[in-house]
C-alpha cells in the first residue's frame, strides 16, 4: 500500500526477529537431547534479539544496559547449571550477542542483518572451523599465520607514512605493506604445494615466488630441470607463471603508490597476466608424471630476508632512477629503468610509479617506462633459463 509507512524502528524489529530466528535456527540444531541438552535454542534466540530491538525503541533511558546485564545473568545461570559432561561457553556468548545484534538492528538494519547472518554462518561453520585448526593448519603454519598477523596489526602502523626524498619520493608504508603482501603470498604457496600435490604445487610455488623475484624463480626451476629432465615441461610451466606474478606486481606497487598509473596500466597488465597465464598452463598437458618429494622437517614459509631484499632493491633503484630523470631527462631515465629492470622488473616500475604519483612523469611515458621494464627483464630471464635449464627448459 502506498500510503502506508512504517513506524520508525519497525523495520529494525523486523530484521532484529529475523536475525534471532536465524541464530536460533542454527542452535536448535545444535541443542542435543537428555542431559547434554542446551536451554537455548530457537526461541530463546528470537526472544533476545527482539528483546534487545525493544529495548533501544522504546524511549527509557538505560534500558538497553539493563537488557543486556538480564541477558548476561541468564546466560550465566544457564552455563552454572549446564549438566553437559563438556560445557562450552559458545550458546552462552551467541545468545548475548544476539541482543546486541537485536539493538544495532534498530540503530541500523542494514549493519544488524549483516552481524546476524555472519553470527549464524560462523556457528555452522564449528566442524569446518575445527578441522581447519586442528588438522589442516599445521603448527608451523600457524606461527606463520601470528607472525603476519603482528606485522600487519603492530609494525606496519609504526612505520611513517608520508614521502620521503631518500626514497626518491617514495612512501615507505606502501613499501612495508608490500613485503607483508610477499610475506602472505609465500605463506599461501606452502598451503597450495600441500593443498595441490605435486603437479599444481609446482605451477603454484612459481607463481607465488614470481612475486619476490621472477629471475630467481627461473634460475631456481632451470636447476631442478637439470637434475630431472623429465619434469623440465612442468617446471618451465612454473617458472613462466612467474611472469604472471611480475604484471600482477606491477599493479600492486602502481596501486599502492599511484592509483591513477594502476588505473593506465591496468589492460596491458592484464594482458600479461593473461598471456603469461595461458602458456604456463599449457604445460599441463605436456608434463609427465612428477614424484612427490621425499617429506622432510617442518619449515616456515616465510623467508623475511627475500621480501626485504625486494623492498630495499625497490628503494635503491627509486633513487637511481628519480635522480637519473632529474639530472638527464627522458633518456636517462628510459636507460636507467632498462639498466635496473636487467636485475628485477619491481624496483624501476616503483620508481615509475612515484614519479607519476609526484607529478614529474606523464601517464604515456610511465606505460612506455613499464613495457621497457618488462621487456628487459624478459631478455635476462630468457637469458637464465638457458645457462641454469639447457636448452630443453629454456
């Protein structure tokens, strides 16, 4: 009916009842029988999300505190008197969390219906989540997984953000969030060599470690392709998917540092990618079969001196190549981009990219900086796979 409207907060108690009767849903499942039987279960939910929406609509001041120190008193009193051989505390802090979700969802029915949906999908998720962390991850990889999560939540905040002109203009938190990003990428190959086997494993580790270094992942395939003629197809397969890594790097640092360079390197990029992408893969097809490596010790995945090699590599070169465009123009700086790409392709595209950031460099010359960079370092990995493969890898 067109004419009508909604009392104001009717749309939130409609979303908080909703809310509660799709957490309680999930813990009625969950409830058992006999005397490992929960007191919560469906109702029991819809009742304190609804409890919780009453109390932020009606206009007493304090009743929402006084909500939830009921709910809290209850759910308390439920868990002294569980009976359950292993009581946990899950439907005892779901069901306080279920009033306050029942208050947000008057103050915003968009943001509660979104915390009760994600409640009941992390309920359900109980045998997944277990077996993620009991099984799946290992005990390596989770020391892996605090280390990140410190560097990412302590260390990067700490770290200035604002140009610097002993970085050639360069911002250094971008830098320290894209060794965190090659920390996480290394972190994600060691899931995915177990995760994949051995054939997908190998496809997998050179395309994460294209993004420390795509020359150095070459060189590192052309070696065990000596060693095993038989897989060099496969390994070669993994040392191009490195290239996908490159381009994919590319349009990080440009993101990071000039969203408007990602924005004009954003095709070729992708065509790259895609490229470099198609012909890895085919190496699919053409690769025989691949013994699964004899297991050893646990060991990290991550290796923090490679990622803060890429970032210094990144702010040397950002220096060399910001003076060499000050003091030469053009020319020197397209000589000294090709020079630096020789070794790594990462660090002149950085420098491209606060240049462009800074105003010094125009978007066409920044793509045309960019394929040069690309290109250069192409001819050096070319270059590797012949002297570390032979020419059946290469």
């Amino acid at each position: 009916m067109s004419g009508v409207t909604l009392p104001d907060g009717a749309l939130g108690l409609a979303v908080a009842l909703g809310a509660g009767l799709l957490i309680g849903v999930e813990r009625e499942r969950r409830k058992g029988r006999g005397r490992d039987r929960e007191a919560a279960g469906l109702r029991s939910f819809a009742v304190a999300a609804a409890t919780g929406g009453l109390a932020q609509w009606v206009p007493v001041p304090g009743l929402v505190v006084v909500g939830a120190l009921l709910v809290a008193g209850l759910a308390a009193l439920s868990h002294a008197k569980s009976r359950s051989r292993d009581p946990g505390l899950t439907t005892e802090l779901a069901l306080f969390t279920t009033y306050l979700i029942g208050v947000q969802s008057v103050l915003s029915p968009a943001l509660g219906a979104a915390c009760g949906a994600g409640l009941a999908v992390l309920l359900a998720a109980r045998e997944r989540l277990h077996r993620f962390a009991t099984e799946l991850l290992s005990e390596q990889e989770l020391h892996d997984g605090l280390l990140l999560t410190a560097l990412a939540l302590i260390v990067l905040p700490l770290i200035p953000a604002r140009p610097l002109d002993a970085l050639g203009g360069i911002d250094p938190r971008p830098l320290a969030a894209l060794v965190l990003l090659i920390l996480a990428m290394q972190a994600a190959g060691q899931v995915a060599l177990r995760a994949l086997g051995p054939r997908g494993g190998v496809l997998a580790a050179g395309l994460v470690s294209g993004f420390v270094s795509s020359t150095a992942t070459v060189a590192s395939f052309g070696g065990r392709a000596r060693e095993r003629p038989e897989q060099a197809a496969l390994l070669a397969g993994g040392a191009v998917l490195s290239g996908v890594a490159t381009w994919l790097q590319a349009l990080l640092i440009s993101v990071l540092l000039s969203p408007p360079a990602a924005a004009a390197l954003l095709l070729p990029a992708l065509a790259g990618a895609a490229g470099a992408l198609a012909v890895g893969l085919l190496s699919l097809r053409t690769a025989g079969a691949v013994r699964e490596p004899p297991a050893g010790p646990p060991r990290s995945a991550l290796r923090p001196r490679e990622a803060l090699g890429v970032a210094l590599t990144l702010g040397l070169v950002a220096l060399l190549v910001g003076n060499a465009q000050r003091h030469y123009g053009d020319v020197g700086l397209e000589l000294s981009v090709v020079l630096a790409a020789l070794v790594d392709a990462h660090a002149p595209i950085a420098s491209l990219a606060a240049l462009h950031a800074a105003g010094e460099l125009p978007t066409e010359a920044l793509r045309h900086g960019v394929l040069l960079a690309v290109s250069a370092n192409t001819v050096t990995r070319c270059g590797v796979a012949m002297v570390a493969g032979g020419r059946a890898y290469a």
